[in-house]
C-alpha cells in the first residue's frame, strides 16, 4: 500500500507459538527505508518503531514482529526467530531463515501450507 513513496508497516509480538500477546501498531514508513527490504533494514524498522511507539503511549513495550506493506507485496520480519519473507502478488518469493536463503516460490507456498 504506497502513498506518497510511504508504506504501511505495523509492528506485533507473537509467542513461539504463532499467537499475538498484545496489541500491534501501525504506522507509515519512507519506501527508501525498505529498498531492499533485508534483515538489517527491517531490524533497523522495528527498533525506531519500538521507541517510537513506547515514547507515544508510554509503555515499555517489546515487539518481535514488522511487517511492511510495500506495492504488490510485503515484507516480514520476525526477531526471535530471525526470519525474514518476502510476498509479491500473495505468494511467497523470498525466505532468509536466519541465514538460509530459499527463492523458490513453489518450496516456500509448500513449506507454508
């Protein structure tokens, strides 16, 4: 979802598990920011959405999850398992499994199902 060169992110905390244990938040982001869309850059993401979030509601919150709505596709993160995946046009594209990197659609709609 792009407005004006921004996307929409948002931020949550999953247990190991899969289930969310608090409220997320949304908020936009400059697409500069997620060109490429790499584990740093989404790390970088969460961390200034983390104090940010926390400065404006007063919380000391601690989010593992950002997920980046950019054009066709999106970008997702998860901390605690250092995961990162990539989506255009809903299917699965790109995988960095804390360091295992798969582009093969076909195995990544497979491994999800």
């Amino acid at each position: 979802m792009e407005n004006n060169n921004l996307y929409f992110a948002s931020i949550d905390n999953f247990d190991k598990d899969g289930f969310g244990t608090r409220s997320g938040w949304g908020f936009y982001v400059s697409a500069e920011k997620c060109k490429p869309f790499t584990v740093k850059a989404a790390q970088e993401i969460l961390k200034l959405a983390i104090a940010e979030h926390n400065k404006r509601f007063g919380e000391n919150a601690d989010f593992n999850y950002v997920c980046v709505k950019m054009e066709n596709g999106k970008g997702e993160y998860w901390r605690d398992k250092n995961l990162l995946r990539i989506w255009k046009d809903d299917l699965p594209v790109y995988e960095n499994n804390n360091g295992v990197i798969c582009r093969d659609s076909a195995a990544l709609a497979d491994c999800l199902m």
